[in-house]
C-alpha cells in the first residue's frame, strides 16, 4: 500500500523486474488494502507507514485479524523512534526508510518470501532496522508477545 502512485509503480515495476513469477497488487490506501486482505492469502505485505485514514500501524494490526501473521514490511520517510520500536512490538518483518536502495528493498522481499511467515531473528535486526534509533531493548520481541499472552 502506498498513496503516492509514482511510488506504488515505481515498487511494482522493480518487483516484476526481478520476480516476474510472482503476481503484485497494487493499492493506494490502507483501507483499499484491507478490502484485498479480506478476499484473498498473500505472501508478503509491504506498506507506507503514511497513508490517508489508517496509517501502516494501524494496517499491520488489521491484517494480523485478517490473516495469521503475513511478512509485513512497513516503509517509512520518517527516522522516529517509537515508529520503528511500535513495528517491531507489533511484528512487523522489517522497517525500511526512504528513500529505499532498490537492492535493500529486493533483498527484504526475497527473505520475506522465502521465509514465509517467519520474523527476523534479534541478531539479524541490525541488517533492517536502525537499532541505534530504537530504546535499548530490554526484552526481546518473543518475550513481549509472551507476556502479552501471559496478560490477556
């Protein structure tokens, strides 16, 4: 999902460019997303963090009720700290900043598909996410979704 249509098809083209055996859609709009979500399985999701109405938090919860946990890459303009910290709480497979090395983002989506619903493991966080920008972690994101179980 990406509202910025140059944008969306500039990220289209570069996926069938390299994967041409894989099938794309495109939206523009976290809720023309969800519309999609519900009638179908995907194998990746990748969004803008800015998006008219829900933002790409607010997708990344909704597409977890949708589907059981799907790769999610979120994509942002934004070096903020609680975004990339509230991604990561909430299971995103990887935070990628704009403007995104078209390697960078082709090498994320190849891991996501390959790995299907597997998140990146801590020591392999370094490679996406820019850990000098999150708070020192003091629990890993297993542990919190351990006691988030633990608290409902």
């Amino acid at each position: 999902m990406e509202d910025d249509r140059r944008t969306a098809f500039a990220y289209e083209s570069l996926l069938m460019a390299k994967r041409s055996d894989i099938a794309v859609e495109t939206v523009f709009s976290a809720e023309e997303g969800l519309l999609h979500l519900s009638r179908g399985n995907y194998d990746v999701i990748l969004s803008d963090f800015k998006l008219p109405g829900l933002d790409g938090l607010g997708l990344l919860v909704a597409s977890y009720c949708l589907h059981s946990p799907v790769p999610f890459i979120l994509i942002s303009a934004y070096g903020d700290r609680d975004l990339e910290a509230g991604a990561a709480r909430l299971g995103a497979y990887a935070v990628l900043h704009k403007p995104v090395a078209s390697d960078t983002f082709l090498n994320v989506i190849e891991r996501a598909l390959t790995k299907g619903q597997s998140t990146i493991k801590p020591e392999e966080s370094s490679k996406f996410f820019d850990n000098s920008m999150l708070p020192e972690r003091k629990r890993t994101v297993a542990q919190e979704r351990t006691q988030f179980g633990n608290n409902r």
